[in-house]
C-alpha cells in the first residue's frame, strides 16, 4: 500500500502566529515524512472576508515563505497556493450544485462570522465549506489535520462526498471520490490569546498584543510577553480553569522550552510571574530564531520561493485534474476533447 494521501492550508489573513505554528505547521513538518503531502496556502478562502487585496498578495507568499521556514521540504511535500490550482474553484462549483443550502445554514463559524459581518456577509462566506471540501476531495486525501473549529466542516466534506457524490453520482460498488478522515492533532496544541487566555491566538484579533508572530522581532516578543495577562497568584500551574493565563503560558514553556508537561511545572510550580516571563520570553526568542533567519534568506532570493511554488502547482495539477475529470464524468458532464 502506498503511503496514505494528507492535505491541510493557512489562509494568509495575517501574520502567521505561534498557535499556527504549534498547532499546525509543526505537526505537517512531522507528518511529510510518512505521508504523502499537500500543504497549501489557502488564499480562495482568505477573500470570503474583506480584504486589502495589496495585502494579501503580500502575505501569501510570506505565508508559503514560512511554510518552508518552519520546515516543510518542497522534496518532501507539495506546496501550493489554493488559487493557482483552477480545479479547487470549480470543483466547488460543481459540489455547490449537489450540496443543500440548509448543511451549511448550520455551520458555526458561518453564523459567527456572519453575526459580526451583518448586511455585508459575502456569498463566499457561505460557501466556505464546500470550497474546503473541494480542496480535501480533489486530491483525495485520506487525513486531514483538523483541530476542534474545523471538525464541523470536515464531517460536511465528508458528507458530501459520501452521501452525495459517492451515494448519488458512482456507479454500483465503486466511489467517485475517497471518504477522508480526520486526524486529531495532539493535546495541547492550542495556544491561547495573551490578553485572554479563555480566547484563541487569532490572526484577526485587532490586538497586535494578543499574539505572537513568528516574525516579530525578539524585542517585541519580550514585551508582548511581558505585558501578557496575569492573575494575582503566585506559581505556574495546569489545569486550573481560574487560571487561563497560567495554563497557556506554562503549556508554551513546555513545548518550546523543557520539552515536557511535567519538567514545566516542576521548573516554575513556585516561580513568580516575573521571572517566569523573563524565562519564557528567552525561550520564544531562541524558538523563533531560526525560523526568522530562513526566512529572510527566503524573501532575498524570490527565484527559490517561485520555483518550488511553481513546482508545487505542477504536481498538484496532475492530481487534481484527474479527480476533477472523475468528477465530471460522474455528473454527466460532456469530455473535454483536447
Ligand atoms: N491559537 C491556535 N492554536 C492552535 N492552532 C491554531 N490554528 C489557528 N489558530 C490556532 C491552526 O492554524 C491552522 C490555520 O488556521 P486558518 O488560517 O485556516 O484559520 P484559523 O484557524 O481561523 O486561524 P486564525 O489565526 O484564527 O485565523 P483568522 O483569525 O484569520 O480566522 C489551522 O489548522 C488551525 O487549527
């Protein structure tokens, strides 16, 4: 058996962040090397909102720059940007057409982000799922990472794959498209905001302080840190539901500093906050170093950042097309003579 088939995307809405970075992208890098792998830089999806298109065409390449930052090998594993790919967008189109209104009524983050967005709430905005579905099914991935705000959408990929084109649209006993699976990423894996640890680190909270980016620099990362929310109690603990900014502070410490959950808190159980920062700050620091080099070796040499995107299309193309033909036929879409 060939190695099982994994896809996952950013969307370059903002500046990557450490909870993009320790609860996605640090998984991919572990995973390329026993699947195969499609990363990419999600930015059909980034448009579902308002946008400064200047900006986004700026952040994605920063964001496939970091990709490759964080250690995704484009000998390893496919990166690509979703909208160079054309079969993501009719794909869409065409599962739009099998797919009822009323699955993506339901879906959750279409009602938050629609509440926020009122009268403006874009079409796009709608379809955001069966876009994803669309970038899942055409490359037939068999896992795809997901953390608990994308679960919803995945099981509707999966529905709409199962019970619509596979139920409806296959011939007898064979399937149009593979039936993907989730794969839950590791515990802990999900950083918290720094003003509000009941909160995500989110790209698209409007407070800078909020979160980390990868590329901010050390002096920066000290005072974010610094000025992180607190409570009033001495010591860093887990678990403590009153204590959310201890839990997410000391978790960091963990993953990018002593290794362990228990090294964590035997190291700063009695530590006072101020200490404890000034420790944590260092170790983001360090954490980040060597990313930031690589990626200003990156962005000064554009050529390299080019090649493997344009390489990345290539492969992703081949797969893609053949699903998408799949597809076509199932629906009784007439060939496209060459
Ligand atoms: N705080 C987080 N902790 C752990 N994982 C996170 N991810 C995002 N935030 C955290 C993971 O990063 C991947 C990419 O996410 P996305 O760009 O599709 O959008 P998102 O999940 O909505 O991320 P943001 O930063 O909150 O973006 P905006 O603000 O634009 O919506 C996903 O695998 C996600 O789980």
């Amino acid at each position: 058996m060939g190695r099982q088939r994994v896809l996952s995307g950013v969307q370059p809405t903002g500046s990557l962040h450490l909870g993009n970075w320790l609860g996605a992208i640090r998984n991919w890098v572990e995973l390329q090397h026993r699947h195969d792998a499609f990363f990419c830089v999600v930015d059909l999806h980034a448009i579902t909102v308002p946008h400064d298109p200047a900006l986004l065409a700026r952040q994605t390449r920063q964001t496939a720059a970091l990709y490759l930052a964080c250690g995704i090998d484009p000998q390893r594993a496919t990166v690509f940007v979703q909208s160079h790919v054309p079969a993501h967008s009719e794909l869409c189109w065409l599962l739009n057409c099998i797919t009822p209104l009323n699955w993506l009524e339901r879906m959750i983050q279409f009602k938050e982000k629609a509440h926020k967005q009122g009268s403006q709430t874009s079409v796009g905005l709608l379809d955001y799922p069966v876009l994803m579905a669309a970038d899942i099914l055409l490359y037939n991935a068999d896992l795809v990472p997901v953390g608990d705000d994308q679960k919803q959408h995945l099981e509707l990929a999966r529905n709409i794959a199962q019970q619509r084109l596979n139920g409806q649209f296959a011939a007898h006993g064979e399937t149009v498209l593979n039936v993907p699976e989730p794969l839950i990423v590791p515990e802990g894996a999900r950083v918290m905001s720094l003003t509000d640890g009941r909160k995500k680190m989110s790209k698209s909270d409007p407070n800078d302080n909020s979160r980390i980016n990868l590329l901010d620099a050390p002096e920066l990362v000290r005072k974010k840190i610094k000025r992180a929310r607190t409570d009033a109690v001495a010591g860093l603990t887990f678990d403590d539901p009153e204590r959310p900014e201890a839990d997410n502070l000391l978790a960091l410490y963990a993953l990018l500093g002593v290794g362990s959950r228990a090294a964590a808190a035997e190291e700063c159980g009695r530590m006072g906050w101020g200490q404890f920062k000034g420790l944590l700050g260092e170790v983001v620091v360090d954490a980040l170093r060597p990313i930031q080099q690589r990626y200003g070796e990156l962005m000064a040499d554009p050529s390299t950042l080019d090649g493997v995107l344009r390489q990345g299309r290539q492969r992703a193309e081949t797969v893609a097309q053949a699903s998408l033909e799949r597809v076509r036929t199932a629906l009784g879409l007439t060939p496209r003579r060459q």
